[in-house]
C-alpha cells in the first residue's frame, strides 16, 4: 500500500461577476466552504492555469461570458495506503466529489509520495 498526491481540475461557474479576479476569489471561497462544510478541509484549493493557446504562457484559467464566469480550480488531496494509481484517483473522486456536488472533476495528475518514517513502525 502507497500513499499519493492527487491533483484534481474542477470547472467551477460562477454568476454575477465583472472581472477575472472577482471570479476567482468567488470560486475558491465557495469551494472552500463547501470542503469545510464536509470535514474535507484537507483538500487544497488553488486557481488552476492553462496555457495561452498563441504564446503558451500559463494565466490564470478563467473565462468570462455574459457576467458569468468558468473558474478551472486546481484540487489536490492526499490519499494514503491506497492499492496503485488507480485506486487513488478513485478514493480522491470520491472523496472530493461528494462534498462538491455536480461539479465536473478531473483527475489529471497522480504521484507516489514518500511514506511517513513513523508509520513504519506500525
């Protein structure tokens, strides 16, 4: 059994928005309250960031339409003692997704971490 580092993408709308940055803060808070509200206060969340399809510069991944805005949030989550890659990213869906309801996820990344040294001695 491993332990993991999940990262997760998140396509997070929000109404009533007049800039990038009122859309972002918007999402990250409301996704942070609805993980705090479901005990996952350990899922970390961030603004996600996508490459400028042009220059391949990354920015911040936010489009706004009509003063509604599509946030891309970056979630990650450790996930331990899980069977391999797979499974992490199942337990991760799982655990992120029943806290934030309707809400697309994608997996996009999984890495192996270390193991805690104390936990070797149990």
């Amino acid at each position: 059994m491993s332990n993991y580092l999940v990262a997760m993408e998140a396509a997070w709308l929000v109404r009533d928005v007049e800039d990038a940055d009122d859309a972002i803060g918007v999402a990250v808070s409301e996704a942070g309250k609805r993980l705090n509200e479901t005990d996952k206060q350990y899922v970390d969340v961030e603004v996600g960031v996508t490459g400028c399809p042009a220059c391949g510069e990354p920015f911040d991944a936010t489009f706004i339409a009509a003063s509604t805005a599509l946030v891309g949030l970056l979630l990650e989550i450790e996930i331990f003692n899980a069977e391999g890659e797979e499974h992490a990213s199942r337990i991760a869906k799982s655990e992120v997704g029943g806290a934030l309801r309707d809400v697309p996820l994608e997996v996009i990344e999984v890495v192996e971490t270390e193991a805690d040294p104390d936990d070797a001695d149990e």
